[in-house]
C-alpha cells in the first residue's frame, strides 16, 4: 500500500511539473486595414514544429512550452510576423498585406511568372471587378478593364461577344484564344464571372508565341478559383436581381406625320380613297401605333451564386454554383443558365500533385431573328407604319398595309416556339511532379464535350395574300463538339549567385470533332407535347448532315535568364503541325524574343525610395492563326445529288463547290512591342505605357474567279495587313486613410492599314440590298473602309442646280430638283459615276479608354466606371429604309423634321421626298456616315459591409448589401440604338461598323448581398 501511494504521488508530481512547464496561448488575426477576421493563418513557435491555424472567427489556441519565446504568423499575401511571447496569453494580432506579394506571380504559358520579371506585354484584370456588372458573360464584364482589349457585346441574352486584343488583325477570323486552367479553347461560356480566380491578357507576340498557331489574335489566361487550406469550411453566398428597360430607342413619326409624309410623296389622286383617309389621319393628328413600344418590355435579370472550399494539407477543394435568368426586353427572350464547378488538388505523396477541374453548364435560350430582314423584329418595328393597327376588329394580327411590311407583334409571339439547349461537359486532370527541388513535370488532359439541340416551329397562319404560312413548318438541329488536348512539360529553374536560369520544353495534341444534323418537317401539330418530326402530317422532309475533324501536333520551348532582378531574357520557340495544311506546308514554326531591364535595382535608383518600379520591356515574334483557314481548304470541295439525263437515263453526277489550293499555308502575325512599367511611392502610383506594331504575313486571301466556273475561289497566302498603336494606363490609389480612394485609366490607339492583297487591287464587301457593296479593303487604307459619294448638301435654288457642272460646262446632275442632294464629281471628268466614290471614313476608333473611380470610408463603397471611345465612324444603313426619299416604310422623327419642303419646311437640311428619285439620293454617300463617338457610363455601384458587431450576432463573416446600375447614360450624337456594339454586318468581319439594326442596350437596375459564412 505505501508503494502504491508513493507511485501514486510521483505520477501527480509528474503531472502538475509538465502542466507548470506548458501554458495556453490564445488571440486573434485580423486584416490591418479591413479589420476582417482571416481563417486559416498559420500560427507557430519557432524553431519547434508546434503550431495550429486560426478557425472561422480568426481565433487560435495553442499549447506551448513555458520556455517558448516567440510566436510566428505567417499567411499568404500578407508580411509573416513575430511576435515575443514573454507572459502575454492571449493576443491580438493585425496582419499587413504584402502589396509585392501579392503581385509577385501571374500566370504565362504553361507556367507562373514574378511580375517583376515578365517581358512582354501581359495585362492582369482585377477579378472583383468581373462581378460589378449583371451580365453571365465573361467578355462582357472585361469590357473596359484593359488597355488594348475592345469588346462589343450586344444586349440580347446569350448574345456572342466579339473580344479584338490590339486590333483587327486578319480579314478572317481575330477572335482570341483562351486558356483555362492550361485548357486551350475558343469560348468561355461555361464559366461563371464569380468562379474566376485570376485573369491575364497575353497581348503581344513575345508573350503568346508560345501558343503558335492559336495565339495570333492575342491569349486570355484564366485561372479558376482552387480550394484552401482552413480549419473549417467556408461558404459563400452571393446574390443579384434586377429590371431592365431599353436605354435608347429610335423616335419615329406617328400616324399623322406619316399621313403628311406619303400625302406630300404624291402618287395618290387628290379626292381618291387613299387621299382622303391619310389627310383625314393627318388632320385629326392621329398617334397611331408605336410598333417599338409594342414590342419592347421591362426585363430582369438574376444572378446566384454559392459555393464553398476549403481543404487540409493532403486536399483541397472548391465548389460552386450559379444560376442566371436573363429575361431580354422583348418578349420570349431569354436565357437561362446553370453552371457548376469542382476542383479539387490532391498531394498524393511529397513530391506528386493530382488536380481536377470539372465544369457542367446547361443553356436553355431563345432564338431571336437578328437577321436584319422582314423576319427581324427589330428591323420590322421600325420599318411598319404608325396608322395601321396590331390586331383587327376580330382581335387577329393585322397586315400593316401602308407599308406592306409583316405584322412585327406577330414575328415576336412566334418567338416562343423557337429555343436552343446546349449541355456542356468541361473536365482537366492535371498531374504535377516535383522530379528534383529544380525540376517540375506537368502533365494536363483536357476534354470539352458540348452536345447541342435547336426546334424552331413555324405555324401555320394566314393573314392576306403577302403574309401567310399554309403549312406548319419544324426545324431541327442537333450537333456535338468534341475538342480534347494534352499537354506534357517540363519546368527547370535554377539559380547560382546572381544569375538565375528557367527553362521550359514540352509537346501537346489537339483534336476537334465536329458532327451536325438538321431536318425539317411540314405539317406539324401545334400541340407542344406533339411538336415533332414524327408526327409531321407531311411525308416530305428536308435533311442535311456535316462534320469535321481537326487536329494539331505541338512542340515548345521557353528560355528565361534573369541577372540580379536586373537584365531579363526570355525566348521561345513553338512548331505546329496542322491538318488544316497539306503536306509540306503543314508545320509552322514560331519564335519569339523579349527582353527588360529593370531600372530600379541599379545603384543610382535602388535607394531612391519615391520610384518603387521602373521597368523597361521589349519583345519581338511571331505566331501563327489558323483560324484563318477552313478545316479542308486545301482541297477542292464536291456536292453530290446532281442528276443528269444521258442517253435518256438518269445519272447520279458531282460537281465542284469549291476550288484547292495545296499551297495554303499558315498566316502569321510578326509583332514588335516596346514598354515602360513605372510604379511611384510604394506603388501607390503606376503607369504603364506601350507602343506596338502587328504585322500579318501571308494573311489568307479569296482570289477572284470568272463567274462561269460557278465555285467558290481557292484561298491563297497573298494578303499582309498592319497594326500600330499605343496603349497607355495609369492608376493611383491612397488607402492610408479612413477614406480610402483610387482612381485607374486606360487608353488605347490604333492605326490599320491593309499593305498588300497579292494584285486584287481591292476586295469590296457589306453587301445591303438597294444600296450594293458598301465597304471597301484596299492597299493604303484601314480594312473596310466605307466606299461612296461624297456631298454638299442640298439644292435650295435653281441656280445652284444650274451652276453644278463639269469643266465642259455640262449639268453634272441633270434630273436634280430642289431639295435633292448634291454630288461631287471628285475627279472633275465632268460626270457622277462609280469612278467619284471615296473613303468616307471606317469603323476603327481614334481612341477607346476608359476611367474607373472606387472609394471607401466606415464600411461604404462606392465604383464609377466609365467606357468611351472616339473617332470611330458608323454607317447608319436604316436611313436607307427609314428616311428615305421614297417614302413607303415608316420614317424617323429626325428625318420629318429635316426634311426639305418647298411650302412645309423650306428650311429643311435633309433631302426632299420623290417616290421616284429621279436623281438617285439614297445612293450610298456620306449621308449614311454618322459619328460614331460616346461615353458611357458603364456601371455605378452603392455598397455597404456591415461591422463585425452584427456579423457576429448573425454568425457571418461577411455581409455585404449593394445598388447598382448598369449602361447608366451614353452621350453620344449617332443616331441608331448604340454606337458601342455595332457587330460585323452577317458576321462578316469586312462589314464591321454597318448598323441595320441591333438588339437595343438594356439599362439595368439591380441590388444585391454578398455573404461568406
């Protein structure tokens, strides 16, 4: 019993010396300057490996040795810490970020870059400001953000948004390239602006020629948002709604004033029916219908978002997912999108990483004519006349007779039958490998797998002889893409002294495949639960099927050198094999070169405290675009189903579609850009400004045929095309203050110039029914510049008619009356012909920019953002519809209150009213150029985040409410919808800036709550 008692007393005495020699420690991190409480910051002692993580509330507690003396804190992006301990228990701890970490490292081709250290021309996009606008669309929300990135994005949901980095660079296709967590593609959809991690645009050739035969139009880089390593999970909760309503629309006349319009075009016989009906409408100054408010409406919009990450040191993991609802501003459409996404980083032993990226998106949307034509209820609402009704007496559609146009209400209600559904499967397995401490090995799969279905109904309907469908029709299409890419590399980076080293070598695979059905059906029931093929009443169909396949084969290489963080060097060299090229031209090597010198770490500036960076760059390379090029154009293209009779039985016979050219080979973009980084007082100012010049060789050419061989021409490396410009940003920000405030620009200038086109002399495009090709590619001048008369305004007296003559003396314009436009003869031949058009200007602005202008004080935030562009001109080709000397479509306000009258308006400044024109006005001529110049403001946003006080009482994080406005006002003076998103006219890039009528700009009204829990 006394030994148990005495082991007993031993193991207490144990006990209380261990509990005498450890102590608990206790506290809590926060941001210095947002005061907001950081999970997961990494707590220690040092020189031990005891230590733990603060939880959600930013809250440690730790056991440690009495002996211990100091605490270490450590987080990334923020400066580490330490701390003595001395006999303090419980701490409270503010973590300063560390503004050079956090900008130390951005994402290159296959590989991560310090800031300090890149080349050539990269651009990184604050990813908070991808979330301010309410849009689903990616490109859209970068409207503005960058210099040297011009993005036109039309308001219709779902619109496809054209993205031109540095310009157009190619008569064929110039859309960027963009790269996903190292996933090469060519659209961005399934990606939800609130999933994106980081953002780099890649704009000059030292930088995306390691992308060769894809990177000509420049790169978009974009990581998505990865896991963590935290105590517990956190979540996120972020939520938006909102109206829209049509910013702008086109004043037009109304009944009565359209009366007055055709009674003073003549053609009716006064006392007749027609007479004295439209002077009863004008007299009793009837308003008549507002076809564009019949078919325009309030929208909404709605954007959620949720997700949650987190992760312990083996495994982390991100999920989230979003669901937008974009109601447009006419009725039946819409667009309904529901993404999800997963990654998930795995460490499988110390040295193996194992990452996966998986993304699903659903897209169920409507299909709205935006043809330009009689099907276009945009187009139609302007073109119909005011007196004539929506619906008869009997309560059906009604014919708009005075302008014999479709009933533009009945195009819209047939919207509803027309919809497309798009499921898209985006998957990556990315391997990493730490083979030594220097060498990494990489190895990332990547698969894109969208399946893709359209039914468009069209039912039967009668309203007279010119507007009438007998027989329902059904149109179906079904197609799948697939495009998947490895891609195997190697890292090696090694530093000795001074002097550090990095190098990079890999190879890659792409395939595309692509396979399309359609059909159509007559006779179909209108019953939905029966609108299909099959129970089509008809046995006639219509069918047609095509595919493709595509693939490319790749090697590359990157050197880097860097010298004490002074002298930078990097090159790199990529060779492509493309099936798209016939044997002998199919591989494509593409080299780049770039150097800096980084100024501020010379003696005579190192301890200059003012300049924080000073950074000089240059680079030159080229890189390929195969985009230019059809998957076969190499080959000559065959259709079959020609039947001929010979001998009096019927063969099956082929012929030619299209015209070979074996010799194709790639178009190449050769770039030379030269930069100045400067950043002042601790960064709190930076400037960065760029000069570039792009040149395209080889650029892919359609060469002339006679008619008479009735096929398409061969395409021929003949052209070469040049851009220069320069780009120009600056940004300062003070957060030193309780009122923290920042300010950002950018500017960018571009001049194009077509230099050679392989003796085609010119290429004439933007082809408008009555008025011809309207624009013009030739040697010496911008791409598509706009080719027509040029004016002098209007006749207002016989003797100026008279005096308008040639140097023979003769009447230049013979048939001209009072109020008809006067021509110039630019040559002096004495004659008005073809050989007198001219270059009326081109769609390329003199200048985009844009400011954005941000503040906070006690918790309230608020962003201004304003985009502009200037210099740009526009053909407003609806003139030739709606104020038109002819006088049959409905007319614009404007053109009623310019036009030139003799009795009613004498001092009109637009061209008088003739159904017949004997003296051709509407002829295309500067009439048609309008200015196409603005500013807008984008985007302004109100927020509050409430204190910690109420967070904890509701046992958040973050709490966050906001108000916000979208395409607030634009000033500008063109007279169509929207100067900013004028698209290529029928997507043909040598119709750019030709305006028939696009979707109106929606302004959007929205509030929303940002929450992390």
């Amino acid at each position: 019993m006394k030994n148990k008692l005495l082991i007993l007393f031993f193991l207490l005495f144990s006990f209380l010396q261990a509990i005498a020699q450890e102590k608990i420690i206790s506290g809590s991190i926060v941001d210095k300057n947002t005061k907001e409480k950081l999970p997961g910051v990494n707590v220690s002692i040092k020189g031990t490996t005891l230590g733990t993580m603060t939880d959600f509330d930013g809250q440690f507690k730790l056991t440690i040795p009495s002996q211990s003396t100091t605490l270490v804190i450590s987080f990334i992006g923020y400066n580490t810490t330490n701390l003595e301990i001395g006999t303090q228990t419980y701490f409270n701890i503010e973590l300063e970020e560390d503004i050079e970490q956090l900008d130390e490292v951005v994402v290159v081709g296959y590989g991560v870059a310090k800031k300090s250290d890149i080349t050539g021309a990269v651009a990184s996009v604050d990813t908070d400001e991808l979330t301010v606008v309410a849009t689903e669309n990616v490109e859209k929300a970068l409207q503005g953000r960058v210099a040297g990135v011009q993005i036109t994005s039309p308001s219709d949901p779902g619109a496809q948004t054209k993205v031109r980095i540095r310009g157009i660079g190619t008569i064929n296709n110039s859309d960027p390239l963009y790269v996903v967590d190292g996933f090469p593609m060519n659209d961005i959809s399934h990606l939800a602006p609130a999933d994106i991690a980081s953002m780099e645009v890649l704009k000059d050739a030292s930088a995306t020629a390691i992308y060769g035969s894809r990177g000509a139009n420049g790169v978009i880089l974009i990581t998505s948002k990865k896991g963590s390593v935290q105590s517990k999970p956190i979540f996120t909760f972020n939520a938006q709604a909102g109206v829209t309503s049509p910013i702008n629309t086109i004043e037009m006349t109304n009944a009565s004033q359209y009366a007055q319009l055709r009674l003073e075009g003549g053609g009716f016989v006064e006392g007749s029916e027609e007479y004295l009906y439209l002077k009863d409408i004008y007299d009793r100054g009837v308003e008549g219908t507002d076809w564009q408010n019949e078919i325009l409406k309030n929208g909404s919009f709605q954007n959620y978002n949720f997700g949650f990450t987190g992760g312990s040191e083996s495994n982390q993991y991100n999920f989230s997912t979003s669901y937008v609802k974009n109601d447009g501003i006419i009725d039946h459409n819409d667009l309904e999108r529901f993404f999800v996404k997963l990654n998930n980083t795995s460490k499988l032993s110390k040295r193996i990483n194992l990452s996966q990226n998986i993304a699903y998106t659903r897209t169920n949307r409507s299909l709205l004519n935006k043809s330009f034509d009689n099907g276009s209820p945009f187009v139609v609402a302007l073109w119909a006349d005011p007196i004539s009704p929506v619906y008869d007496d009997e309560g059906n559609y009604a014919r708009t007779e005075w302008s014999n146009k479709n009933n533009p209400r009945r195009i819209v209600d047939e919207e509803e039958y027309k919809r497309a559904i798009l499921n898209r499967f985006v998957g990556s397995l990315k391997l990493d490998a730490n083979i030594t401490k220097d060498l990494v090995f990489t190895s990332n799969f990547g698969v894109d797998y969208q399946i893709a279905s359209q039914k468009k109904y069209a039912p039967e309907f009668y309203i007279d002889p010119d507007e009438n469908r007998p027989v329902s029709e059904l149109d179906e299409d079904r197609n799948q893409r697939t495009n998947w890419v490895w891609s195997n590399y190697f890292n090696y980076t090694k530093k000795i002294n001074k002097h550090q080293f990095g190098a990079m070598v890999g190879g890659e695979m792409q395939y595309w495949e692509y396979n399309n059905v359609t059909a159509t059906g007559f006779d179909i029931p209108h019953n939905e639960n029966l609108r299909y093929l099959s129970a089509a009443k008809g046995s006639y169909y219509n069918s047609s099927s095509n595919q493709n396949i595509s693939t490319i084969a790749s090697g590359f290489t990157r050197i880097n050198y860097n010298f004490d963080s002074k002298y930078m060097l990097t090159a790199t060299l990529r060779a492509d094999g493309s099936s798209r090229f016939a044997e002998g031209n199919r591989w494509g090597i593409f080299p780049s070169f770039s150097a800096g010198w980084n100024i501020k770490e010379e003696s005579f500036l190192k301890a200059v405290d003012k300049i924080t960076t000073l950074k000089l760059r240059a680079g030159w390379g080229q890189v390929g675009n195969q985009s230019s090029a059809g998957e076969n154009d190499y080959l000559a293209a065959m259709t079959n189903n020609q039947r001929y009779v010979i001998d009096g039985e019927v063969m099956e016979g082929r012929i030619p579609t299209g015209m070979s050219n074996k010799d194709l080979k790639w178009e190449t973009s050769e770039m030379t850009n030269i930069g100045l980084d400067v950043g002042l007082f601790d960064d709190a100012v930076t400037v960065s400004a760029e000069y570039f010049i792009k040149n395209t060789v080889d650029m892919i050419v359609p060469m002339p045929v006679p008619v008479y061989v009735g096929a398409s021409p061969p395409a021929a490396n003949v052209g070469s095309m040049q851009n220069k410009g320069f780009e120009f940003t600056a940004s300062y920000r003070n957060i030193n203050h309780d009122f923290k405030w920042n300010i950002g620009l950018n500017m960018t200038t571009i001049n194009n110039t077509v230099v050679e086109l392989g003796g085609l002399g010119f290429i004439d495009a933007g082809n408008i029914g009555g008025l011809g090709r309207i624009t013009r590619t030739e040697v010496g001048h911008a791409m598509a510049y706009y080719y027509g008369y040029q004016t002098a305004g209007i006749f207002r007296t016989q003797d100026e008619i008279d005096n308008h003559v040639g140097p023979n003396g003769d009447l230049l314009q013979p048939n001209a009356n009072l109020g008809d436009i006067k021509f110039l003869d630019l040559n002096n031949d004495g004659e008005l012909n073809d050989d007198d058009r001219t270059n009326l200007g081109n769609y390329i602005p003199t200048f985009t920019g844009s400011i954005n202008l941000g503040a906070e004080y006690k918790g309230f935030d608020l962003n201004i953002f304003f985009t502009g562009a200037y210099g740009a001109s526009i053909v407003n080709a609806q003139k030739f519809y709606i104020a038109s000397s002819k006088i049959i479509m409905n007319q614009t306000k404007d053109y009623y209150d310019n036009r030139f009258h003799p009795e009613n308006n004498p001092n009109g400044t637009m061209h008088r009213l003739t159904p017949d024109d004997p003296n051709n006005n509407m002829r295309f001529s500067d009439q048609y150029i309008e200015d196409g110049s603005y500013i807008r403001l984008q985007n302004i946003q109100l927020g509050y985040t409430f204190n910690d006080n109420l967070n904890n009482k509701l046992g958040i994080k973050k709490f966050r409410i906001y108000a916000s406005v979208d395409n607030a006002f634009t000033i500008t003076g063109y007279k169509g919808y929207d100067p900013a998103n004028i698209g290529d006219l029928k997507g043909d890039p040598l119709g750019q800036g030709v305006d028939m009528g696009t979707y109106p700009t929606s302004r959007i009204f929205s509030s929303g709550v940002n929450m992390t829990f």
